[in-house]
C-alpha cells in the first residue's frame, strides 16, 4: 500500500502556566494512523471539546508543527515544505473546510469571487470562459451551478448552501484529501445528513479522502469507513466505524453517543428533560 497520509507518533504540546511557573498541556499524544492513497475513504475523528482534533487537523494542514513525531503526505514530510511553489502544490492537495461557513466568507464579498480566485490561484486559468467553467464544474459536484451562485452574497443563503460552496471551492484544486472540522455543526440539524452524503459522493465520483471531524456520533455512524475516538489528546478507540460506534467497547464512547441529542426536537426536548429529571433526582437522594 502506498500511504497517502502517515502520521507517526504525531505529538503537540503548549507551554502553560506563567514566566516562572512553566509547565506544558500536551494537546495531542502519540497519535498515529494511515490514510491509503489507493482506497479513499471517509476517515472520521470524534471526540469531545478539547480533545485535540482541531489540533490534529491544523498538524495536517501544515498550520502547526508537530512538537514530536511526522507528518508524511504522499512520502513527503510536511513540515519541510518550504517554498512558495511546494506550498502551493500540497495546498492544492490537501484541502480544509472550516466550521462555519458564515465566517469563511466575507459578507462585503460575492461567494463567486472564492471560486474564482481559486480557479487563478490554483489551476493559474486567465481566460473567463476557464475560470467560469471551473467554477461551475465544481459547484455542479455539490449539488449548485454558477448560475446560481453568481453575484450572491453570503447572507442570501443558508449554511448549509454556504457549506457546500465552500466544499466547491475546495474541489476546484482537484484535491486528494479534504480536512473537515466539525462541517455541520453549524448547520442547520434538517441539512446535515444531506452535506455529509456530499463528502460520500467525493469519495466514490471523485476519489477525495475525507478526515471527517465531529462530535456528532449519528452522522459519524452512518458515512464513515474508519474512525477514532480521541480523549485528552490520546487515540481511545480505532476500527471500522461500525465496530466502533455500533458497539461502544468504552464508557467513554457510549457516554458520547449519549450526549448526541436525536434531530427531532420534540424528542430531544423529552431526552434533556429526562436528564434534567435525573439530575434533580440524584442531587434530592444525595441531600437526604
Ligand atoms: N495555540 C494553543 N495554545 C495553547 N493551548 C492550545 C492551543 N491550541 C489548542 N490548545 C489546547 O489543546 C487542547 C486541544 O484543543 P483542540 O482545539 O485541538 O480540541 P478540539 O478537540 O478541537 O475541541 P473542540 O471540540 O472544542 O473544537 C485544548 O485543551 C486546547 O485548550
Ligand atoms: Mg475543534
């Protein structure tokens, strides 16, 4: 197998604490896992809040040095990319889409202008005709087309419209790999399965591997082929997602798939007040 991306032994740590006071949180701990560049997949990262998974995706992307263990993308160990041009290259390959669409795009700014200078920037197209059709083909991949999206600005469209032309824009490189974090947390709970099928249609149409980033276990559940369960910066769990989400070997584990309200908010309002029930109960029996 050739590796698309191999991540040994992957560390990083932050100083905390004050000039005389040193000491360092250790954000993310021996991780290691490999990506196959022959079978794309829908690798997926759960955890809870702090758990190290933006972390981890901002290693991967380059944004962040790994304080121990390497990177390799395609053989190519990614904190000596260096130059303009190389940097250039693995970006093209290795694409992020963030968290909330609502800030990856300037209100002041048609959505059509990112498309666009990623067609320039990336596949160095000149000519309107090329940069229009690269637009086009890209949103056509998510479902939209230019003629849609022309002229619009952000605040015309739903998150959800948003996400997916920002997943556009990260197609127009011809990416191998896109780094999701937490895509549809911020999306509306009736559209999210509806953008997490997207990354399912990369995979097959298109051959992207997707690092699928969420706390959300049932979306988790039901797009991804491999995952792992991060806690306090370490690997907990690791398999086929099925194994892993549908059998939770751990506490930890089922107490996530717990904390996942269902969409229906009739019967997440039923659930929280449950808890609530619970919790009232459970301090009345500790009083008496
Ligand atoms: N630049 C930084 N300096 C100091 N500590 C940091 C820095 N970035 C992250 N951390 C710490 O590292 C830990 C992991 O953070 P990270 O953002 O990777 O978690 P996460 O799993 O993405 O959480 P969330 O689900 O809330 O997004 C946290 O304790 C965080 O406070
Ligand atoms: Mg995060």
């Amino acid at each position: 197998m050739s590796a698309l991306l191999q991540l040994d032994h992957v560390g990083r740590s932050y100083p905390v604490g004050g000039l005389f006071a040193r000491g360092k949180m250790q954000a993310v701990k021996d991780l290691s896992f490999t990506l196959d560049a022959e079978k794309p997949e829908i690798f997926t990262i759960v955890g809870e809040s702090g758990s190290g998974k933006t972390t981890t995706a901002r290693m991967i992307l380059g944004n962040e040095v790994p304080t121990s263990g390497a990177i390799h993308f395609l053989g190519k160990d990614v904190t000596t990319i260096r130059s303009r041009s190389d940097r250039l290259a693995f970006m093209a390959k290795v694409q992020p889409i963030f968290q909330n669409p609502f800030e990856a795009f300037n209100p002041l700014t048609t959505l059509d202008f990112y498309l666009f200078s990623t067609a320039r920037r990336f596949l160095g197209l000149k000519a309107r005709s090329e940069i229009d059709a690269a637009a086009d083909k890209a949103l056509q991949h998510v479902g939209l087309s230019l003629a849609e999206v022309r002229g619009r600005y952000s605040h015309e469209l739903s998150g959800g419209q948003l996400q997916r032309i920002a997943v556009a824009r990260a197609l127009i490189p011809g990416p191998k790999l896109i780094v999701a974090d937490e895509p549809v947390s911020m999306v509306d709970a009736s559209l999210r399965m509806s953008i997490v099928n997207l990354f399912r249609t990369l995979r097959d149409d298109l051959g992207v591997t997707i690092i699928y980033i969420t706390h959300d276990l049932s979306t988790a559940y039901y797009i991804s082929d491999r995952v792992i369960i991060m806690h306090r910066g370490e690997v907990i769990e690791a398999g086929e997602a099925r194994a892993v989400l549908g059998h939770p070997s751990q506490e930890y584990s089922r107490a996530l798939r717990n904390a996942v309200l269902p969409p229906d908010p009739v019967a997440a309002r039923r659930i929280i007040n449950e808890r609530l029930e619970r919790r009232r109960s459970g301090l009345a029996e500790g009083a008496g």
